[in-house]
C-alpha cells in the first residue's frame, strides 16, 4: 500500500515498529543475568499492545529476535526461546479475546517443531481479529525479506507468470512481508542507539523514526506517548514539497 501525504502528522499512526532495544543492559546494570531482562521486556511488550489499543493505533509490529540473534550465547538464545514458548502459551487467549489478530514474519521454519506449531496456532485463533494487528517479527532481516521477495519474483519470471520489465516497486512491495498493511508510520527504537538494525528495510522508507535512551523494560504508557507526540508535529512529504502537502491536505 503506497503513503498517502495527505494523511501526515497530525493523525495517530496507522502502524507502529518497534526495536525493544535494552534488554540486556537493563539486567547487566542489576547484575542480573540478561534472560531476567528480556523477562521484563516481555512485561514492556504487553503494555506497547494496551497503549496501541487505548490509543486506536491500528498495527503494530515488534522487532523479538534478528535473523542475527541466533548467534548470541546458547544459554540467552535458550532462555529466549523459551520465553517466547511460554508467552505463545500464555498470551494468546488474553490477546484474542481483545480483539487482537497475531502474525509472524521472519524464518519461522529455523525455530523448534513446538514454538512453531504454536505461532501457527495463535495465527489461526486470532484472524478474524480487527482491533489490532499484532506482528511480531522472528528471526526476521530486512534484507533476508526482500531477497525472499526477489527470489519470488524470480520463480515467477522463470514460470512465464511475469515479465522482468514488469517488475518494479508494486512488484516487489507485494512480495515483501506484511504487504498488506500499510507501512509503519512511526518506528520507535529504545535503548538509546539509532540505527534501524535491519528491520522491515524496504518498509520503512518513509517511516517517521523516533529514539529514546530509555531501556526497554523501563518503558511506560508515558515514555511511548512521546514518539507519536513528536510525530504529530512533523511534516510528512514524500519527496514533495511543503507548499504541495499543504495543497494536498486542503483540496
Ligand atoms: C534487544 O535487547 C531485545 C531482544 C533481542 C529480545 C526482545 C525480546 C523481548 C522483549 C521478550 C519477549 C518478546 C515477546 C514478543 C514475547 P538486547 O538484548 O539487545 O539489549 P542490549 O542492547 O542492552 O544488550
């Protein structure tokens, strides 16, 4: 779905991308081990989903674990694993009886036969849900995601579906996860680094981007209300001008 420049700023975003960055630090500064940190993430996740719901925020997509995470120490990529098994476990009626649709991006195939059955269940119990589409991207890369899209475009190419000249932005975009949304609005990192480590790369060419040094365990209801307070006084433009964003928003 293309951005429409007449639906700028002074709206709450359609969709918001997080990168839950601060985990480990937030348990290091306790002298906690970093599973305990990304135990408290999971508290911090729960309360980004309510602020989205109070707030009408439409989606919302979650950055749990890189296609690069697998290669941190086997003890946290089993502790990891084991929380997102226990939350799968224990989340979802909660989830879908507040009208939340659940989605995973990402290779799902690379995680055990039990988180994966899991994924596929709360994906099915949830989607007639419409209040808010919750992603939670999984051993998901922005570039793994568009060389998947690319790969697609070529396995259609090689069938005679599709001719190479008709490939172009629409053609990939389609291809890319979560084509069906509009892309996010607003990007949220905590943690106090600002780089967007290979999330959702071709869906955040115009996303409005936000940081704050905040871990993400520490995040509340009042740290999250900043970013889309300070979105809604940003100008979005597309490329285009002031003067024809102005004209737009008013014809
Ligand atoms: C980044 O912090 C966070 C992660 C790699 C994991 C995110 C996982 C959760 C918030 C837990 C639960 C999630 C769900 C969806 C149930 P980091 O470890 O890189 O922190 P650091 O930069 O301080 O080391």
């Amino acid at each position: 779905m293309t951005a429409d420049p007449a639906t700028a700023a002074a709206q709450v975003p359609r969709h918001l991308a997080i990168i839950m960055d601060g985990n480990g630090r937030w348990a290091q500064r306790r002298r906690r081990p970093r599973a305990i940190g990304h135990r408290a993430g999971a508290r911090a996740v729960n309360l980004s989903i309510d602020f989205c719901l109070q707030r009408g925020i439409g989606a919302l997509t979650l950055f749990a674990f890189s296609s690069e995470n697998w290669g941190r120490p086997e003890e946290e990529v089993g502790a990891l694993m084991k929380l997102f098994l226990n939350a799968l476990e224990r989340e979802v009626d909660e989830l879908d009886r507040r009208g939340v649709r659940v989605r995973f991006i990402g290779e799902r195939e690379l995680f055990a036969e039990a988180i994966r059955e899991r994924m596929a269940l709360a994906e099915a119990q949830t989607s007639a849900n419409t209040r808010l589409q919750l992603n939670i991207a999984a051993s998901y890369g922005g570039r793994q995601d568009i060389a998947a899209a690319a790969r697609a475009l070529a396995v259609e190419v090689a069938a005679g579906r599709l001719r190479p000249e008709d490939i172009d932005e629409a053609a990939v975009g389609a291809r890319v996860a979560l084509a069906d949304l509009p892309p996010p609005d607003l990007f949220i990192r905590t943690g106090g680094d600002q780089r967007v480590s290979n999330f959702l790369l071709w869906q955040l060419a115009y996303t409005e981007l936000w940081f704050t040094e905040t871990l993400w365990p520490d995040v509340d209801a009042g740290v999250l209300q900043q970013a889309p307070d300070d979105y809604a006084g940003r100008e979005r433009r597309f490329g285009l001008t002031s003067a024809q964003i102005g004209a737009e928003a008013s014809a």
